[in-house]
C-alpha cells in the first residue's frame, strides 16, 4: 500500500447504524470485520425518538455491548426524523462508510424510495454499505413500539370536559328554536378541538366515538337507545371520525414543527449570544467564564475546566453556587482526563471509555492546539439530540475564540519583541555615536598634551587636564545609566535599607562636575533624616537630575537641592532656575532617547538615557518621579522615599 493511501485508511472513519433486530448482529459483524481490516474509526450510533429510551429493549442492548467489544464507540441520539438524523451526524464526523441493515418490505407497502437509495442522495461521498438480512427490521433503526402508553390523566379528562361542554350546549339549541342540525356541527367542532387540544391522534378518535354514542343517545329517536334509524346517520359518523383522525395527525405534525422551529430559533439566539459575549472578551479567562456559565446555564448542569497545563490540579467549577467536588473524587477521574487531553476526544459517561464515570469530559481544540478539558456532569442523564447540538456548536465557538485570543497574544508579542529589537538598535546607535565624541575628545586632548606638553602653558594645560576628566566623568555616569537599565530589566529587585539622606547628597554632589559655575544649594531639616532606599542607585538619580540641571540652565544660576519629611514619607526635590519645560514635553522627558530643547544643552552630551532611567529607580522602589513648573521660572523634580525612624540608644 502505498504512504497516501495507508493515510486515506488511518483517517477512515466508519459509522454503524444499529436496530433492535436479532439479525442486526450480522451488520455488525460486517462492519467489525471492515473496521479491523482496515484499522481505521468506528462509531456505532442508535437513534429513537424522544419519548423513548434505548434501555427499554434487552435485544437492543445486547447488540450495542457486541458493536462496543468489536471496537466501536456508541453513542445515542434522540430524534424523531431517523433518516435527517443520520446525515447530519455523518457529515459532522466526517464519516467515509455507512454500515446498516434492511429488508425490503412488500410491495404492497412500499410507498416510499428505499432507505439506501435516499441516504445515498443525500451523502454521495460516503460508501454505503446494506446488509440485507431477511430477519431484519423492515425499516432500518426504526424503533420498534415501546410499553410505553399514549394515554395520560390530563388529556383523558380535558376530552371528557369538552364532550361535557358540547352535551351542555347542545341540550340548549334542542330546547331552543334553532334548528337541530347545529347539534351535529356543535359535536363536530368539539372533536376538532379535542384533537387539537390533545397529544395524541388517539384522543380525537375517542372524542370522535363520544360523539356518536352521545349524539345518538339523547339527541335520536327513540331517545336515550343506541338505535339507529336513519342510514345518513352512518355517514356522518364515519365523516367526523376520518375528520378526527386527520386532524389529530396534522395537529401533532404542526407541534412538531413549531418545537422543532422553536428549538432552532432558541439555538440560534443562544450562539448568537455566546458569539457576542465571545467578541467582547478581553483574555482567555474571560472567554473560559462565559463560555462555561452559557454551557451550565443551558444544560442546567455542573461544568468544570481544566487548562490545558493544569489536568492534576483543582478544576474551575460553574456556576459558582454550584456543589464542590472534592479533590481525591476528581482524582478518581485523572485517568480519562489524561486520556481526552492526549487523543483530543471524549470519554467519560454515556461513552465507550471509562462509562462509569459519573461526569463526560471533552477537549477543547482546534487543528493545531489544545486549549483544555470540559467536564459535565451526567447524572442528569444523557444529552438529547438539542443539547447535543447546543453543546457542540458552543464548544466550537469556545475554541475559535481561545484560537483568536492566543493568535491575538502572538501578535502582540511579535509587536513587542519588534520594539523591543528597535529600540535596542536604536540604543546601540545613539551609544556608538554619542560615545565617539567624548572618546574623540578625551584621545585627541592626550595626544596634544603627549606631543605638545613642553610648548603648552600651564593654564592651557589645566584646561586639557579638566576637559579629559569632564569627558571621562560624563562617560562614567552614561555607563552607569546604561549599567542600571541592563539591571533593572533583568531583575527589578533591589537592596532595601535605612540610609541617612544627607550621606547620600553629598555623596551625589561629589560625582557632579566640580568646576560648574552654578551655585547648588542644599536645604535639609535640624534633624537626621533617614528613608528605605537603595543609596547607590538614589545617589544615581540625584546626579543625574544634578548634571542635568547644570547642563540645561545658565550659569550662575541657582541649583537647590531639598528633603524634607511628609508624614511616613520622604520628599527630594531638585529646583533648578532654566527655563523649564512646555507642559506638552513633561510627559515625554521619562522616555528613553529623549533629549531637551534648551539652547543651553550641549547635544553631542545627551542621549537621552538619564531621566528615563531615574524612572525606572523609582519605579523599582515603588515610587515615582515627577517634574513641576519652578517660580518664577525654571522646572522642579520631585521624589519620594519611605521614611525610616532610627532611635539610639
């Protein structure tokens, strides 16, 4: 066999229709036989309209435990049209070949186009096979009648009560002057209703027969005898009861009908829903909320969900007032969990695996991923035909919509991971040029000062001396910002500890250029002042703010440093006398890249690194930086620490 054509056999899915036929053992057989040799899928299915229940015949279930041993997975559908039933559900698990037993029935009686011939017209991809059997079934998955009685109390006494009320009416057109031909058209249209009124053909046939024995009785002479003289008599009865028996039919007909159109338009407004709500989900747990209280609000069961990573674990369980399940019951459970998660199926009650669990569970999956486990519980009883229907069409929602989301989540990831790789290229750009001129700098001031020293004055060597250790100082902050970010990213945590806030400006103003000619001023409180920090990285901030202070406002100006305590906070600020910065830029100077307007700023020593990186400082104490407007002119930035009390003792 060739590669293609042992796939075409491994994708094969066989469908077997069962009877309750004694003789229905060689159609399984058959099909068992084609089902091993070709290795292939095998479902067996039994449908049985609504008001009846496959458990009522022993013969019946004798031939589904042998299809279940033959290897096929049998499944119940409850339907009152058997042929419309079988088409559907071969189309929906793609079956390739239909297995089913039949006799032709005499020719008499053959009213109908045989079953193979109609299934054939509507399924022409599948390959049909019809076991003919002469002990058969006459029609193939017909039900055979069950001890199952149409009588019931309600219509019994509704037919009696209208009867009741056509005698009464018609007492009073005899004993009036109307004519007594209204009698019979009074009785004629209670039969009507009766049938209309009532479940089942069999009841208008009774009122049918109570009409003319009341009819004959009190109204014919010779009065209150079953006598009958009059012959036309005989025709009107054979009239209403042909009448009765027709209307009953067409009545029971158009219930079916309008349940049927009832049920499809309840379903069609439940996808609609469950598509809308879908729509309006904002992640994966909220596509998992809704589409689990839909499917246990319309089921009226218990459900459960499993992530797909999560099998071992307690489940999710709707609604939320429903009954919990304990954990050693689920773990009873583990084994079909695994099984459904693995092969993508279902298993659980009403199945052919593990049917003595008391809950179904089914995946949740499209081609390509598994998105978890739906469990339901089935001590209500199998799924009808509608919930069945209703079930799947939600649970395929359900996995398109996780599809959409996770494809969603990729994208943004791929978007993010895009950005991530400009910004890091831009970064890597801004540092090789703005590193070169103060690298520039620093080897061509050296190579002056090696080559020129002895013909160099001592001012103008003090002024290459200073310029080398600005352009060496400038390098050393930019690395240490460029250090931080590296850090911050990778791991936001930091070193927490009390540190005494006078230490750690000092400390700042040490690393600030030294022969600036601004004027910085530092404003702290009488008493010590200590707040949770991480003093190497704050001092960072405040030189930062510092060089930037000094680099952006003009010399001579007043630069002011200042804490102070707030309840159980700490308040730095740094004031500067610039000339401040347009209420349009404040929110864009904390981002990374960004560099001042100030014609005071010296470009070739900006790369915009610095105040987005005191962001992230903060940030990673849980606090934030900001930037005001200082009066009369110029900007104040401000931040906050925790304040932490030292006693001495």
């Amino acid at each position: 066999m060739r590669k293609d054509e042992k796939n075409s056999a491994k994708n094969t899915v066989v469908l077997l229709c069962l009877s309750s036929s004694p003789s229905s053992r060689r159609v399984i057989q058959a099909a068992a036989e084609f089902l091993r040799v070709e290795g292939s899928e095998g479902i067996a299915i039994y449908i049985t309209p609504h008001d009846h229940s496959p458990d009522d015949n022993p013969r019946l279930q004798e031939n589904i435990a042998l299809a279940k041993e033959s290897g096929f997975e049998f499944h119940s559908l409850q339907s009152d049209d058997i042929l419309v039933s079988i088409t559907e559900y071969a189309k929906r698990i793609s079956a390739s070949h239909l297995f089913l037993g039949y006799t032709a029935p005499p020719v008499l009686l053959q009213t109908k186009r045989p079953v193979s011939e109609q299934l054939t017209q509507a399924l022409p991809n599948v390959i049909i096979h019809v076991i003919p059997d002469p002990l058969s079934s006459p029609v193939p998955l017909m039900q055979k009648k069950s001890g199952k009685t149409p009588w019931n109390i309600h219509d019994f006494v509704l037919v009696l009560a209208i009867m009741a009320a056509a005698t009464f009416m018609c007492f009073w057109v005899d004993q009036s002057r109307y004519s007594n031909a209204n009698i019979i058209t009074i009785y004629i249209l209670a039969v009507l209703i009766a049938s209309l009124w009532t479940s089942h053909q069999i009841y208008g046939i009774m009122a049918s027969v109570l009409y003319i024995l009341l009819f004959n009785f009190l109204f014919i002479e010779p009065r209150f005898t079953l006598l009958v003289y009059d012959p036309e008599y005989l025709m009107t009865y054979f009239v209403t009861m042909a009448a009765a028996l027709i209307t009953g039919t067409l009545a029971v007909r158009v219930k079916n009908i309008a349940r049927r159109s009832a049920e499809n338009a309840y379903q069609a407004k439940i996808l609609l829903d469950t598509s809308n709500q879908l729509e309006q989900a904002q992640s994966a747990d909220e596509i998992i909320s809704i589409s689990c209280r839909q499917l246990a609000t319309l089921l009226s069961r218990t459900v459960l969900f499993y992530g797909k990573d999560e099998i071992s674990g307690e489940p999710q369980i709707y609604p939320l007032s429903a009954k919990a399940i304990s954990l050693a019951e689920l773990q009873k459970d583990h084994e079909t969990i695994v099984w459904v998660k693995e092969h993508r199926h279902y298993a659980g009650a009403y199945t052919s695996r593990w049917p003595d669990c008391p809950r179904q569970y089914l995946s949740i999956h499209t081609d390509e991923y598994g998105y978890g486990i739906i469990g339901i519980d089935m001590s209500g009883g199998p799924f009808s035909e509608f919930e069945n229907m209703i079930l799947h069409s939600i649970l395929n929602e359900f996995a398109m919509a996780l599809e959409n989301e996770r494809i969603e989540q990729e994208r943004q990831h791929a978007e993010i991971k895009a950005e991530n790789e400009r910004m890091r290229a831009s970064f890597l750009r801004s540092i090789s040029h703005d590193l070169r001129t103060p690298l520039t700098s620093i080897y061509g001031n050296a190579t002056n000062l090696s080559a020129n020293e002895k013909y160099m004055s001592e001012d103008d060597r003090r002024k290459v001396y200073t310029d080398i250790r600005d352009d060496a100082v400038w390098l050393v902050d930019e690395m240490e910002n460029i250090l931080s970010v590296t850090r911050l990213e990778s791991d936001p945590k930091i070193n927490l500890s009390a540190e005494n806030v006078e230490d750690v400006i000092e400390e700042s103003l040490r690393r600030v250029s030294s022969h600036s000619s601004h004027q910085i001023i530092v404003r702290l409180p009488d008493y010590p002042l200590f707040a949770l920090m991480d003093a190497k990285l704050i001092s960072q901030v405040l030189v930062n703010l510092l060089s930037n202070a000094v680099k952006y406002t003009p010399e001579d100006t007043e630069i002011i440093i200042a804490a102070e305590k707030k309840d159980d906070i700490v308040e730095i600020s740094v004031a500067d006398q610039g000339e401040g910065i347009d209420d349009e830029e404040k929110e864009q100077v904390f981002e990374l890249f960004h560099t001042g307007k100030s014609a005071h700023a010296d470009s070739s020593r900006s790369m915009g690194v610095g105040l987005n990186v005191c962001r992230m400082i903060m940030q990673a104490h849980g606090s934030t930086i900001s930037v005001h407007d200082n009066v009369p002119h110029g900007s104040v930035f401000v931040f906050t620490l925790k304040a932490e009390d030292i006693k001495y003792e």
